[in-house]
C-alpha cells in the first residue's frame, strides 16, 4: 500500500457458509459490502504475515503489517523472473546448448 492510504480491513473466521477471510476497502471511510474496489483474501492462501516497520503516518493505536499470500508470492516469483532475464540475458549459444 502506499503510505497515508488508508484502508478498512475486515477480518471474518470460517462458518458453514464462507471461508475465513480478510476483505479489504480502500478508502477513508467503512466500506459497504455493494461498493467496488472491495478486495478478499481468503485466509488459506496467506503464507506469511508480519508486523511492518513502524511508520509516523500510521493513525494512533493501529500497526502495519505485511501480508504475504501464494499468489502473490507467485506474482513476486513471476517479477524476479523477468528482472533477471532481462538484467542477465543468456548468450544465444547457451539457449541452444552450446558451451560459451
């Protein structure tokens, strides 16, 4: 997120008739379940969860924290992949087996 964003996360468990989940809203005010933008992660993806550096921005009594989810982390896998064939490309005789 960006610093000073704010965001209302709501945090509900598992039940008969949804998944334990974590449904985010940006915005200043508490989101309504209609309004779009309204983000949900469902808790059985999370993979790793964190408290974030503190941050003087943050309101008073809240804590940042990072959420890591398998999605994500695959994004993340996806995004180092391109960076390093791009940043270290391969010499054509190397792709085709050659010894260079």
């Amino acid at each position: 997120q960006i610093p000073g964003k704010r965001v209302w996360a709501v945090l509900y468990r598992d039940s008969a008739r949804s998944s334990a989940r974590l449904e985010l809203q940006e915005g200043a005010e508490r989101p309504r379940r209609t309004e779009p933008g309204r983000r949900l992660v469902r808790l059985s993806d999370c993979v790793h969860v964190a408290r974030a550096g503190g941050d003087a921005a943050c309101p008073k009594d809240t804590v940042p924290f990072l959420l890591e989810t398998t999605e994500r982390r695959s994004e993340a896998a996806e995004w180092i992949q391109r960076l390093c064939e791009l940043a270290f490309p391969v010499r054509e005789l190397e792709l085709l087996g050659g010894v260079g």
